[in-house]
C-alpha cells in the first residue's frame, strides 16, 4: 500500500480557505480532514461538529502531557490542538490528510513532521479582503482593521510554506489546492 501524505492549509480570516477546503471535500470525499480538538463550549453550529472534537480541559491536558498533539494554543482562555494519531494514521492508510491551522500552528506541525507540505491561502489583495470581512456583518469596524492587520501579518511568513495559492476565483483556487495534493502522493 502506498503511503497517504498529510498537508498543512492555512491564510488569513476572510481570504476563504474554509470555502476553498469545503468545496474541495464535496469534490472529492475521498480527502480526509483533520478535526480539532478544543475546549471550548458548543455553539450550535451546524458544521461544528464536523470540524471539532469538544474534550474537557483535563482531558486537553492528558492529551498534552502524552504528547498527542501536533500542535495547539490557547485562545480566549480555550485550547485549540490538533491530534497526532488521526493525521499518522492516514499517512499509514494511504490516505490524504488535510490539517487547517493557523501560521503558529503550521510553525509547530513542521518541527513535529519535517518535509510535511503545506499551502498558504492569499486573498487577491488587501482591499478584496477587506471587502469580505466588512461584507459579512458579524465584525465591527475595529475588528475588521486589527483581523486586516494579523493578515498582513500572517502574509509576511508566506514564504514558510511550499505552494502559496491566490483565491481569486474560487473554482480555480479548488483546482489549484487538489493539483497540489495529487501531485504530493
């Protein structure tokens, strides 16, 4: 059996990697995703559960202390990680392994598991993002600039991934992102 490969997906809020990775995933169902392990109370969202693993904080920290992450933080006094085992296993399945994180988190899963591939989502330009971000009317004005002002940030540690892809056009950018992973294993 073939080895899978594991791949590292991250941009900034607003640049639409989770539209991108969802698009993706209805495409091509055979391309798994790694969910989340956090600490944070459910919202009642219906794709959340799709995408995390909801763990008491004693148990978060069991998975710290045996080593089960590949990467984690702490945010709004929550944690946020990503499990070793379930990305392992599909490397050993032959199977494909996406792993949505944020620069930080991808920094970590590269010590982890060196000459692991990983993409970085642009936005067409600063202005197009933050057109999305006000569009969507769930942020005010100042949270709008300081999510502009982490994604100038985040943009300038581009160069630490190996593809960067500019979504544009979404229907490209999907294409884009699966050629790359085809093209891994």
């Amino acid at each position: 059996m073939d080895k899978g490969v594991a791949i590292i997906v991250s941009g900034p809020s607003g640049c639409g990697k989770d539209t991108i990775l969802r698009n993706l995933f209805k495409e091509h169902p055979e391309i798994k995703f790694s969910i989340s392990t956090v600490t944070r109370p459910r919202r009642g969202i219906a794709d959340e559960d799709a995408k995390y693993n909801f763990v008491t904080r004693d148990e978060f920290e069991n998975m710290l202390k045996n080593d089960e992450l590949l990467e984690y933080n702490v945010y709004v006094n929550n944690y946020y990680g990503t499990p070793k085992r379930p990305v392992v296993e599909a490397i050993e399945n032959g199977d494909i392994m996406v792993i949505e994180v944020d620069v930080n988190g991808a920094a970590s899963i590269r010590k982890k598991m060196p000459g692991i591939k990983s993409v970085f989502v642009m936005p067409p330009s600063i202005e197009e993002l933050e057109r999305r971000l006000s569009s969507r009317g769930t942020d005010s004005d100042e949270v709008v600039r300081k999510r502009i002002d982490e994604a100038k940030a985040e943009i300038a540690r581009k160069d630490e991934y190996d593809y960067t892809i500019v979504n544009g056009v979404l229907e490209n950018a999907v294409k884009e992102l699966y050629n790359i992973i085809v093209n891994l294993k």
